[in-house]
C-alpha cells in the first residue's frame, strides 16, 4: 500500500505499507525524520487491525528509510 503525504505544504513524504514484510518503508526527499507522520501512520494501522478483527493486538512493524 502507497500513502503519500504532503508535509507541511512544502514537500511530499512518501510511506509504504508492506503487509507481508510488517515494515513501513520511510521516503523522504528531503532527508528528514518526520516522526509525527511515521507515528499517524502506526496509529492508523493499529485502528485498522481493531476494526477488521474486533480485538486490539500489537502492532510490532519495523520502519526503514
């Protein structure tokens, strides 16, 4: 899955989502850490595997860049 993400109205991140690895694949053109957008993005993900099973679990996915 691609989320892209605009930063700030400045700059697009780009975020991908590989299920079958449990990684989050950080892009950024410009070099940075933006860690509120990694952690919307966690968070988000978390909420989607409560809503599709009915029960919260871990979340323990790696993140690259």
């Amino acid at each position: 899955m691609l989320i892209p993400i605009i930063v700030d109205n400045l700059h697009w991140v780009l975020i991908i989502v590989d299920v079958h690895q449990r990684s989050l694949l950080f892009y950024d053109s410009f070099g940075g850490g933006v860690t509120g957008v990694l952690d919307t993005v966690r968070r988000w993900l978390r909420d989607e595997v409560v809503h599709r099973q009915g029960q919260e679990v871990e979340v323990g996915w790696g993140i690259e860049s």
